[in-house]
C-alpha cells in the first residue's frame, strides 16, 4: 500500500437546523473579547441567511463584523483589498457562509489577518508556515467541498489562470452541513455546483493519488450525488435530496483531502481564470471528454463508478465504463448546463493559448491516471468548441 494521509476538519455538524450550533461552537473558542467576521456575499446576503447568523453570535454576545462583498472567483487583488479593509479590526474568528468562493476567500483571508502584511501572492510564492485564526465555514451550496479541502482556490490575474493554495492550515475545525440553507438555491447553481462535487468524487477515485480511504468515500459520493442530482434540480425543496448532496460534496472535498483531482480540473482553470466561465460550468463541459481519454487507463474504475450510480446494463457483454461516461454526458444535458466554448465567444484561435495555460496546472495533470500531452489537451478543447 502506497502511503497516504487523512486530513480532515475536526467537528462536522450534519442535519437541518444545526445551523443554531454556531453559539455553542462560538463559545467554545477564546475569542469571547474580540470580533467574529461573517463572510458572505451578495447573493447569499440576499436570502437574510448571514443577518440571521449574526444576530444569532449577537444573541451569544459576541460582536460582529459582516462583509457581504466576496466576489464571484476572486482575484488575488480583490482579498488582499478585503484583508485590508479588516486589517485593522479586532477580528478573533471567522465564519465563512456561502460557495466555494466565500469559504476559499475566508481560509485566505484566516490567514492574512492573523499574519499582518501578507499578501495573497506570497502565498502562493512561499506557501504558509503557520495557522491562521480559527474557522467555522457554513456552505450554502453542494459544490466545492471547500469546507472539507486543505485547498484555497484564487484567480491569478496576470497569468490568466486558477491557482490552488494548498495547507493543512486551511482545514476549519468547525463545519456545519445544514442542507436547508441550500433549499434556495437557483436550479442552474444546483446543476453546476452539483456536477463540480460529483467530478470531485470522480476525479479523486480515479487519480493516482487515489488510495483505500479516498476510494471509500470518493464511491459513496459518487452514489449518493448521482442519485440525487436530478432530484434537487427539479425540486429544490426535497430536502432528503438537499441533504444528499451536501453530504456528497462534503466526500469530495475529504476526498481531496487525501486523494487529488486531475486534468477536469486542470483544464478548467483557464477557462475560469481567462473568460470567467463558472468553475462548475467549466468542470462540466470537460468532464465526459477527459473521461473518455482517460477511460482505456482506469476501465475497472469507472465501471465500479457506475455500478454505484445504478447502472446495470441488460447484456452481459456490454462494457459499463462505456455506458457510465455515456450516462455523464446525458446528465450534463439534462441539466442544461452550457457544454460548448462557443456558447462564451470563446473562438478556435483561443485553444493554443487555453492549452499552454492548462500546461502549467502541473500539480493536477500528474495525478491524471494517463498522461496528456499538449495535442491531447488542444484536442480536448477541440472536441468541446
């Protein structure tokens, strides 16, 4: 057995109405004299979700200090101006609600206020040397797995590219996974976040990191979000499938923790950093091409994904791994989500740039199960052009 690591947060709350933990969870921290940051942004703020939360913590009495500005995908510059405005606060705690940005943006920003004069780019130039403050990262839609993940996601402006920063320091140590706060959310973020979580669960089974703890969970992901996908897509109020895909984006983001996603992932980040195309968007028009190039190397992996899935095939001779990346591309149809470059402006003359950009995402296209060369991605964007 190759060697591997579990790092997970520390306490996970599961179930609707646990959201009424955070007092408990505020009170158990030394920061009864110092401000607790509520980090939103303007579309979650939208649902009254963070001001019920802070009269919650004032209730507790603590004091508060919400931002509602987290943008969509930030760029380095937009947190290390966010850090700047709270710099001077006396900020001892932070609770991160919404998607993947506003928590990605709370572990970055946990950070750069406990360590003053930091900036995002140093980050990413001299990883970090030591933790950060305290974190309890609420998500509000089944996608990143952010609150589970050692990851931080940042567009980086100059290269026109996605940048993971990657540590252990980013793990909260509370999370709470309330699938009621997620009943709200739109049917095309419910397409999209959930295909990002379900090419987490994916990805990580079928990376060469892959190992017995990440496969465990990674399957079980892979089950739980193919069953209720559709479910939470037509009706967003079933809250059994609600609770499904929290808890099965939450197995992605554990999964990344010990495993790692792979070239889905790698060839989306241009897509992101460049035209701004959403993350789960972008992940879903790549994901049955890569799997298709990736199928001869992991045949026996796929099929058990789509044994998982509920895929039985009536002959005997019929190859499952064939008909699961089939069943992936009539789900991303089903779920209405944009499938082609064209459908951003994006034109042919753009793939040799997209390509050398999806070059550098070095840490993601070595754990891909087979190698990609440079015509293999430009071929990739092709066949989705």
């Amino acid at each position: 057995m190759k060697p591997f690591s579990i790092n997970t947060p520390m306490h996970v709350f599961i179930g609707e109405g646990e959201i009424s933990r955070i007092p408990e969870i505020l009170n158990s921290q030394d920061s009864k004299t110092k401000d607790v940051l509520v980090l939103t942004d303007r579309g979650v703020k939208g649902t009254g979700i963070p001001e019920e939360i802070v009269q919650t913590i004032e209730a507790a009495g603590f004091r508060t200090e919400l931002v509602d500005t987290v943008p969509q995908e930030p760029f380095t510059e937009d947190i290390d101006a966010l850090s700047a405005r709270l710099i001077g606060k006396d900020i001892g705690y932070i609770v991160g609600v919404g998607g993947g940005s506003v928590l990605d943006t709370a572990k970055i920003l946990s950070i750069l206020l406990h360590q003053k004069g930091t900036t995002v780019l140093s980050l990413i130039e001299n990883g970090i040397k030591q933790s950060g403050l305290s974190t309890l990262l609420i998500p509000t839609t089944a996608g990143t797995g952010s609150e589970a993940t050692p990851n931080a996601i940042v567009a980086w402006r100059e290269k026109q590219l996605k940048y993971g920063i990657v540590s252990n320091y980013f793990i909260p140590e509370y999370v709470i996974l309330d699938p009621a706060l997620t009943k709200g959310l739109p049917p095309p973020l419910t397409a999209s976040t959930g295909v990002d979580a379900l090419c987490h669960v994916l990805e990580c089974y079928t990376s060469k990191k892959a190992n017995p703890f990440s496969d465990l969970i990674a399957l079980e992901g892979i089950r739980l979000i193919t069953g209720s996908i559709r479910t939470a897509f037509k009706n967003g109020a079933d809250i059994s499938a609600r609770s499904n895909m929290l808890l099965g984006s939450f197995y992605g983001g554990v999964s990344i923790g010990t495993s790692s996603t792979t070239a889905v992932h790698a060839l989306s980040y241009p897509l992101g950093g460049k035209y701004r195309i959403p993350h789960g968007v972008a992940n879903a028009m790549l994901l049955v091409p890569v799997m298709e190039f990736n199928r001869d190397a992991i045949p026996e992996k796929l099929t058990a994904a789509a044994k998982v899935a509920g895929i039985h095939s009536s002959s005997k001779d019929a190859d499952l791994s064939i008909e699961f990346i089939q069943f992936l591309k009539e789900l991303v149809k089903e779920l209405q989500i944009p499938s082609s470059l064209s459908a951003f402006g994006i034109k042919a003359e753009a793939i040799p740039e997209l390509t050398e950009n999806a070059l550098q995402v070095t840490r993601l296209l070595s754990n891909n199960p087979k190698p990609m060369s440079s015509s293999d991605i430009t071929a990739i964007y092709e066949t989705i052009r």
